[in-house]
C-alpha cells in the first residue's frame, strides 16, 4: 500500500535527531582526527559544539547533516502550525501564526551558523556568533509557543493526552530556561572563569531544545496527521 504521506510525528523526529545526531559523530570524527580532546562534553566542558566542525573531515559531516536538519525543522513548524489550524479553533492567533514565522528564523539562523562554521575571518565569526544565538532563542521562543498551543487545544478538547503532554512540554521549557538562567547567573559570578563551563552549557541547552521535538513527536505518534503532497491538474 502507498502511504498517503508522511506522518507529522516523523518530521517532529528529524527534527530533534538530525542536528543531535550531526553533532555528536560530529564530535566523534573530531575527537578521532585529534581536532578535539576525547571526553564527555556534557559535563567535561572540553570543547564547543562549533569546534567539531571547524576542520576537515568533520565539517563536511557536520554541514550535510546539519543543514538539511534546518530545513526540516522550518518544515516542521509550518506543519505544526497547519495542524493545530485545522484541530480546532483558537483563541490565540497570534501565537498561530507567529509560531512558524520565529521557527524560520531559527532555522535560517542556524544554517547560517552551520555555513559559517569552520571559515576564517572576522565577518564569519560574527555571523556564527550571531546565527548560534539566534537560532537558540528563536527555537525556544516558538516551542514556548507550541506548548501553549497544545495545552489550549487539550482543554477546547478535553483531551487528557493532549493535556498530558502539554504538562511535560511545559515541565521541559521550564526546564531548560531554568539552565539558561542558572548560566547567565554563573557567567555574572565568575567573570572569566565561566569559561570553563560554558561549553557544557551549550551542549546542555542543545540536547534540551532537541528533547523538545522527540517529546511532541512523541505526543503526536498515534495522531493520523500527515504531510502530503497535492497536484492540481489544469485543463487546458
């Protein structure tokens, strides 16, 4: 049998596993070609994200899969909004429509921190430093969105799934601005000292914002939406 599309959970799946797992082969053909030490990031503080994929041959790895990750999780946020569109009606059309607008800049700010990566020169390091940041604030700012989106339809619905995972989407936001906070506060305490943590933080804070995604394709799994792909024929 012909699928009738693609499933909206899946494209919620690339979206958190694709940039996980471009960073951490990532990581793993870094620390292999001597670029990067071998340690555990999330704790060890040893190495950024962007210092996996500053040379050869990882960065190429790290573009490829990167970039189409991007691209995927833009198409998510269109699909998520179509959805929550079509589910019911809503009190909150600012955050409908917005919701995928902040979800695009997220994701052209991250290829655009991806295609700066590893290039010399002042204008690329501005433009990584620029697209990093971006990308980060912008994804939460839209999965802020997202969750209250969800936690308005499991009430319109009374549906206790919905609700169910509205609570845990909004336990993981929290969750994960509480690391942001709780990194900022240290950055201001310990000056220069920060330093030593700081890439900790960041791989922290990515692993979370991927969560994220996995969590609503796992509250979208048995949901029969799909993405398909509709051709009008004209008569001439």
């Amino acid at each position: 049998m012909i699928p009738r599309g693609v499933p909206l959970y899946s494209i919620a799946w690339a979206a958190a596993l694709l940039p996980f797992i471009a960073s951490h082969v990532s990581y793993l053909l870094a620390a292999s070609a001597g670029h990067v030490e071998w340690c555990m990031p999330y704790w060890d503080s040893c190495t950024s994200i962007s210092a996996t994929g500053r040379e050869l041959p990882e960065k190429i790895w790290f573009k490829l899969v990167m970039i189409p990750g991007a691209l995927l999780s833009m198409l998510f946020w269109y699909c998520i909004a179509a959805w929550r569109r079509q589910a019911a009606d809503t009190r909150l059309p600012k955050s409908l429509w917005s919701m995928p607008l902040l979800g695009t800049i997220a994701a052209l700010s991250l290829i655009v921190y991806t295609i700066a990566l590893g290039e010399e020169g002042d204008a690329y390091q501005n433009l990584r430093r620029t697209g990093v940041v971006l990308a980060f604030a912008f994804t939460y700012l839209a999965q802020l969105l997202l969750t209250r989106l969800i936690g308005e339809l499991g009430r319109l619905k009374n549906d206790r799934h919905l609700l169910l995972w509205h609570s845990r989407l909004f336990a993981l936001s929290s969750l994960l601005l509480a690391v942001g906070v709780f990194s900022l506060i240290l950055d201001a305490m310990l000056g220069t000292d920060y330093d030593r943590v700081e890439d900790a933080f960041e791989w922290i804070l990515a692993l979370l914002l991927n969560c994220y995604f996995a969590a609503v394709a796992l509250c979208l799994r048995h949901d029969p939406a799909v993405l398909t792909l509709q051709i009008n024929k004209t008569r001439p």
